[in-house]
C-alpha cells in the first residue's frame, strides 16, 4: 500500500489552486517553504510577508550575524511554527539576538570591575554567549508550546469540520467556520 501526502496553495481571492505537491513523506513539515516558495513564484502573496519592509536599524543589526541559506530557511519555519511570520520576523530575531550578545556583557560590566581580569573576561564571555543563545532557546520553547496547544486542539477542529460537514455546509465555509473558531492557538 502506498500513501500520499498531498499539498496545495491556493489562492483565497480568487479561489485558485496556485502551487501543488504531491509526496509520499509521512508529514508535511519539510514542505512549507518550498510550498510558500512555490506558490510565491507562480504570483501569490507569500506566506512570510505581510508587505512591511523591515526598519534600517533591524535590517543592519539582523545583518551581523546572517546565517547561511539554509539556516535562514530552517530559522523561517521555526518562526512560523512559533506564529512569528512577516518580512521582519527573521531581521528582527537576528537582531535580538546580536543585541541581547551585545548588551549582557555590556550590562554586566560595570559588576566585574573589582575582579580578576581572568574570572571578568570568563564572566563576559559567559554573558555574550547566553546573549546570543537564549533567542534560540525561547523561540525553540515557543514553538514546541505551539505544536502541543495545536495537537490538542486537533482533534476537536477534526471533529468540528466533520459536524460542518455533515450539517450541509460546504468545505470552504466549514474550514473557514473552523478556522475563526479557533482564531488564537
């Protein structure tokens, strides 16, 4: 026996199937964006923008610590997965994240003036790295508390769509229905 898993973009304004997948990989978290990419291509609006051009200073603050192509497409769907989408989601997590490494070591300073040079360096070493490290960190909780709320509220939606259904209403309006009543997680 063998199992498909099917994607579809579609385009919601003029009710348009834009950009297809069909694979036999048992879950679908790997087809986001090349989905998103797909569907942007063929002229839909992408999933990761929301048409608001990040700020200089985020862009230039983003820029210092630019991961490579595909860490910047695994950092993409690790922010959708936690809700964090637009253009300025990516920019803005650098930044934080280059500030946060700036500014600890910067804020701990004045505390380790009276101390060895050896135990102060170690000190700010210690409060950069964590500076840098504690964005991860809460974007990896963040998104794994996201991935628990949806799959406990999965099989009520399942089961909500199929009420839809069942009482006459059509998939659009049943998956619509579903979706506002469960606007939040």
């Amino acid at each position: 026996m063998a199992a498909y898993n099917v994607q579809a973009a579609v385009d919601s304004e003029h009710a348009l199937i834009v950009a297809q997948q069909v694979t036999t990989e048992a879950t679908d978290n790997r087809c986001l964006v090349p989905m998103a990419e797909a569907a942007q291509a063929a002229g839909a609006p992408s999933v990761f923008t929301t048409h608001v051009a990040p700020s200089p200073v985020v862009r230039v603050l983003g820029s210092l610590s630019r991961p490579g192509p595909e860490a910047v497409r695994g950092l993409e769907r690790e922010l959708v997965q936690s809700g964090f989408r637009g253009p300025q989601a990516v920019p803005l997590y650098l930044a934080v994240r280059t500030v946060l490494a700036l500014l600890l070591p910067t804020a701990g300073y004045p505390f380790l003036h009276a101390r060895h040079v050896a135990f102060a360096v170690a000190v700010e070493l210690l409060l950069a790295g964590a500076g840098y490290f504690l964005p991860a960190l809460a974007l990896h909780s963040i998104a794994e508390a996201r991935r628990r709320r949806i799959r406990v509220v999965f099989p009520n939606a399942l089961d909500m769509l199929v009420n839809c259904l069942e009482s006459g209403l059509g998939l659009d309006a049943a998956l619509r229905y579903v979706a506002r009543e469960l606007t939040g997680i």
